[in-house]
C-alpha cells in the first residue's frame, strides 16, 4: 500500500483526506497527522449556556459550491440553515448605522446607494464622484489596497469603508493588504482604467445576479463539519501528533514526531501539507530553503472572540440585523459583533430566552488587547455593547477563544509569492500544500486547495498499472 501523510487536522487538511480516499484508489492508505487534541483547527464549536456557540468560523460562503457541497456529501446535509437576516451595520459616528450598500469590500460604486448610512460625511461622499477624474494610469502590478484608495478616494472611505470590511476578513490593515489578493474581482478593470468607482460599478454589474443565500452555516455549529469531513474518508487520524520534521528519503518521505528524546519516524510516499504557512515554512527549511523563505514571510494576525450570553431583557430592544462592524479609527477594543441568536435561527430558537452575541478582538500587530486576561476582555466587550446597544448587567456566560496566528496576511505581491511557493513545491512530486495561507482564507477556498493538492499527489502516485519496471 502507498502511504499519503496529511500533516494537519484543520478543515485543509480533513478535506485533502477526503479528496484522496474519494479517489478511488485501493492502493493508497491516509493518514493525518494533528498536533493538537482534537481535529478542527480554526473551526470550533464549545457550549455556552448550554447553546452550541461558534468560537472560529461560523459561517461558509454558499455562492462557491465546495464547503457547502463537502458538507452535505459527508452527511450534514439536513443541519445546513441559512442566516435569519443578512442586514449587517457598522458602528460609526456614535450610532449602529446599515452597512452601506453598493460597496466591494467598501470601495463605493455610487454615492446614492452610501449615503443613506450615514457612515461618510458630505466631504467624503463628494470624493465618490470626482474619484474617476483623479489622474492615474491603469495598474500593471499589485498595490496596498488602502493606498491606492487613499490616494484616490480619501482617507474617510478607506478608515470607514474599506478597513471595517476588510478588518471582518482578515483582521488586517487596508494599507498593508494587497489590491490584487483582497478584491482579485477589480483587477482586470483596474488595468484599463485607474478608477476605483469605475472598477467597483464594473464588478457589481459583472457578478452573476443570484437568489441564492450568500452564506450557509451548520444548526449546531460549523466545527461539527472537520470531525464529519475526517470520519467520513476513512483516514487514518492520529491526534496530539505534531509532526517535527519532513526529509526525503530515497523511496519517498519520512516525518518525525513524538518527544524529541524518542522521535517516531513516520514514512510516505506523498505528504500534503495542510498546517499554517510558518510550520510549513520550518518543515521544508532543508527540503525547499526559499519556498521555506517565502512561506516565513507570511505574516498573521492573532486574535480571539469573546462569546457572551445575556438574558434577552438585558438589551433595552430587539436586536436587530446580524450584527455590527467597527472601524479601527473609533478606537474601541472590539472590531465587530455578531448577534448569534438573531443570525441563526437554530441558535435562536435552542437558548429561547438567551441573547448570544459574539465579538472579535485583535488586527494584525495590534496585540496589546490579546494581553488582558479572559475577564478583562470579557469586560472590555461588555462595555463596547453597553455603548453600542445598552446591554446591561454582566452576562451569564462567557467563553473567550484566543487564535494565535488566526488569519494569513495576503499583503502587497502576496499572488506573486504563492506562485513562486508553488513553482518551488512542484520540483518535489509527491509533495503538496494545502489551506488558508495560499488563494483563499475562507472554507470554500480551503476545501478547493485542498482537493488541488489531493490531485497533484495522486498524479505524483502512479496506479499499480501504470507502473514501470
Ligand atoms: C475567529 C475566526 C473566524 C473565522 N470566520 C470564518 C468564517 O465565518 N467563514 C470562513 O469561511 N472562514 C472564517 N475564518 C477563516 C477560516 O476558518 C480559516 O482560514 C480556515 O479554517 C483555515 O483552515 P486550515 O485547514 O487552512 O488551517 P487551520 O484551521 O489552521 O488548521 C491547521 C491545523 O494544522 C495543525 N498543525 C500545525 N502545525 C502542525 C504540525 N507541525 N504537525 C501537525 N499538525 C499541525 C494545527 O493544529 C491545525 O489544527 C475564520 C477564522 C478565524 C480565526
């Protein structure tokens, strides 16, 4: 039997196993190697009030197939729900405000569809127009995001717009960010015509129009799906196993993991490796030393949510919409919060009675809120609701989930750095690479890169057959 290693238990690297034992190979056994206690990686789902609550992600992108189909193929069909509301809102100028509409990732289209928000003052919502004629050529290379828009549309739009919408994704920074990685739709506009209103209208009108709901996500949590994903291919899953070291070896591959005092030689033919782009990095430091270089200069950002269950009359109304998002520039703790119970049905519907709202702390290099201790950041979100929406008294349960290294950075030339990741990994056949770090951070584009990679070790594993002397 060819032995396929699978270093990484997250939705990456369960999906890699599921995209290798769907084959249809019997020659072929998998095995996925997971440091930490249990499968899941950044998709995780704890009790809280007795409520399964999300702490990771909580929702998959449902106008891209793969998380949705992946869900129901390995049987969650019947838990897949869609949200209860999609009207989101930003916290800005001292008042919960719709989220503006006619925006790609907060780069305005039309000033009429922004302005009833109230997110932008007059003298920004002017900047919209006069946008197309700021002098400029087409762009032919990558650029930071919140440069551009900067220089283009103003600072207003990129700290009010842009950062709270791309902040929500990436919990990063518009100027740091790449044009290219971050809104790849705008691209090929953006080549012909500097423009970035003119760009924006061109991908709205260009976007297939589509009853189908945006996002989907499991009654009883999107961490049930890596577990499901896992059972479901019939790998092999060893747990509390963090894989040390990769070398090649004359027939193929051999891993160490255990304690460095009795390491346990683990041996392959083919590897995925579906882990965050710096153990990666470490593990291909002698096998590929400048795609181990190129994988270290991906940065991320750390961060945690802070799950709240209050008794639904601490909130002096109905919530309403899904929840909000907070420009860095008013200078609160929290950066956005979901209304859990308003957005999930399934999640409304089990604490009848409980109000759950979730909220996100931490950008990339902006640390110094990660360092308060769970209560404190428990306080902390407690006060920012207290202002934003007038929750009162202390909630009856909390749970604070701390992600260390949460969210790649897809910074300037991150498109161009992937390319040259892969150019490097495709001289070792029988080695591949999967997850959040490459062309995608969300699930859909996880699972995507993770059947890619499934695919190229296979080809890399010739059938019985095929095999020559
Ligand atoms: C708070 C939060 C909210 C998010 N919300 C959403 C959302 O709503 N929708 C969405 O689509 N995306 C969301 N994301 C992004 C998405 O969840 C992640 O990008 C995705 O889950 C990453 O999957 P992965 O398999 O690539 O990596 P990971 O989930 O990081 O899994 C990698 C695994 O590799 C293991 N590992 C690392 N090193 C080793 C080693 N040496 N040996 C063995 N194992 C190792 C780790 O323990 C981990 O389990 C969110 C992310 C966070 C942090």
């Amino acid at each position: 039997m060819r032995q396929v290693v699978v270093v990484g238990g997250g939705i990456a690297g369960a999906s890699a196993a599921w995209f290798l034992t769907r084959a249809g190979r019997t020659d072929i056994e998998v095995t996925v190697l997971e440091g930490a206690p249990s499968l899941g990686g950044k998709l995780r789902t704890v009790e809280l009030a007795g409520i399964p609550v999300d702490t990771g992600a909580e929702a998959m992108l449902n106008r891209r197939p793969e998380a949705v189909e992946l869900a129901r193929e390995v049987g969650l069909a019947e838990a897949v729900r869609y949200p209860a509301t999609t009207s989101a809102a930003v916290w800005s100028r001292a008042a919960i405000r719709p989220l503006p509409g006619g925006t790609v990732m907060g780069i305005p289209a039309e000033r009429a569809l922004v302005e009833p928000s109230g997110v932008l003052s007059d003298e920004a919502l002017a900047r919209i127009a006069t946008e197309p004629e700021v002098p400029g050529s087409g762009l032919d290379d990558d650029v930071s995001i919140g440069r551009y828009a900067t220089q283009r549309l103003g600072r207003e739009i990129v700290d009010r717009l842009i950062e709270p919408l791309l902040g929500g994704v990436y919990a990063g920074h518009a100027d740091d960010l790449s044009l290219q990685a971050t809104v790849p739709q705008l691209m090929p506009y953006l080549r012909e015509d500097p423009s970035l209103v003119h760009a924006a209208v061109r991908a709205r009108a260009a976007a297939p129009s589509s009853d189908v709901p945006v996002f989907a996500g499991l009654d009883g949590g999107v961490g049930q799906l890596v577990p499901a994903v896992a059972r479901a291919s019939g790998a092999r899953i060893r747990t509390d196993t963090t894989v040390r070291e990769l070398r090649r070896t004359t027939t193929g591959w051999e891993l160490v993991t255990g304690p460095t005092r009795a390491p346990e030689l683990v041996r392959a033919d083919a590897v995925v490796l579906a882990c965050p782009a710096r153990p990666t990095g470490r593990l291909l430091g002698s096998i590929a030393p400048s795609v181990a270089a190129d994988l270290a200069g991906i940065e991320y950002a750390s961060m945690a949510t802070i799950a709240l269950a209050f008794p639904a009359d601490a909130f002096p109304g109905r919530l309403a919409g899904s929840g909000f998002l907070v420009p860095p520039v008013e200078g609160r703790v929290i950066k956005a919060a979901t209304y859990s119970s308003q957005k999930w049905g399934w999640l409304g519907e089990r604490g009848a009675g409980t109000v759950i709202v979730r909220c996100s702390v931490g950008r990339h290099r902006e640390e110094a809120d990660l360092q308060r201790d769970d209560d404190e950041l428990v306080q902390a979100a407690r006060a920012d609701l207290a202002a934003a929406v007038g929750v009162s008294g202390p909630p009856i349960a909390a749970h604070v989930q701390r992600w260390g290294g949460a969210l790649p950075q897809y910074a300037v030339g991150h498109r161009e750095r992937v390319a040259r990741i892969r150019a490097g990994v495709a001289a070792h056949p029988g080695l591949a690479l999967a997850g959040a770090a490459y062309d995608g951070l969300g699930i859909p584009a996880c699972v995507a890169s993770a059947r890619q990679a499934a695919t190229q070790v296979l080809a890399a594993l010739p059938t019985p057959g095929t095999m020559t002397a």
